[in-house]
C-alpha cells in the first residue's frame, strides 16, 4: 500500500514507521473477529532494530531519515514482525527485513508502550 500511495503522491507521502522497545498491544487471536482482543507482552529483543534504537537513545523520540540518515540505517537490518500470521508463543523470535532510510521517510520511537482500551460497542 506504501507504494501505491508514493506512486500517486509523490513527496507529499510521508511514510512513517511507529517502532517501540517494550511494552504491550492489544490483538485480536488468529481469525477469530469476533472474540476479545488479548494483551500481548513485548521484549526489547535481541535481533531487531528496535533493540538498537533503545539502546541508542533513552525515552521516546523521532528522526527525519530525509535528513540525511546515520550509515547505518541505509543498511539491511531486522524489525520484529507482528500479526496474524506470527506464532502466538515465538512471536519474539520473528523478524522481518527492512532497510530503515529506504523504506520509511522518518520514524517514532516509543521506548514503552502501554496496552490500549477497547472501545465499547453499540449498546455498551
């Protein structure tokens, strides 16, 4: 989809990656749609870019990668992989490839994310 929006936008497309260090998330299970969503708990891992980026700078903060990024991050690195189609237990384990300046134009860093709330249905 990131593409499509850049063919169609151009530079007025901003691509922003949202990366956190610790935390957790709400999720839904696999394909159930209809049940709750659970908590998921994250490390700071071991592999990805995440793990670099919280150990680079403490607290949350924000970077341009349009102004001219570190080296390093016009390398290939690994960011933690989330979603359906990662296995509930291992999910720390999964990475999935990325080259940080190529494929995002800047990114937020939230070194600790705390679960959000469902929101109330119709006729709660």
């Amino acid at each position: 989809m990131g593409s499509r929006l850049r063919e169609r936008y151009g530079d007025a497309c901003y691509a922003l990656a949202l990366l956190f260090g610790k935390g957790s998330f709400l999720a839904r299970r696999g394909d159930d749609l209809q049940g709750p969503p659970v908590r998921h708990r994250v490390g700071t891992g071991i592999r990805s870019i995440e793990a670099r980026l919280a150990d680079a700078v403490r607290g949350d903060y924000y970077a341009d990668l349009r102004a001219g990024p570190e080296p390093w991050l016009d390398s290939p690195q690994a960011q933690r992989g989330f979603g359906a189609n990662v296995p509930r237990f291992v999910h720390r384990f999964h990475t999935a490839p990325l080259v940080p300046a190529r494929d995002y134009d800047g990114f937020a860093f939230v070194a600790r994310s705390s679960c959000s709330h469902p929101l109330a249905g119709p006729g709660d």
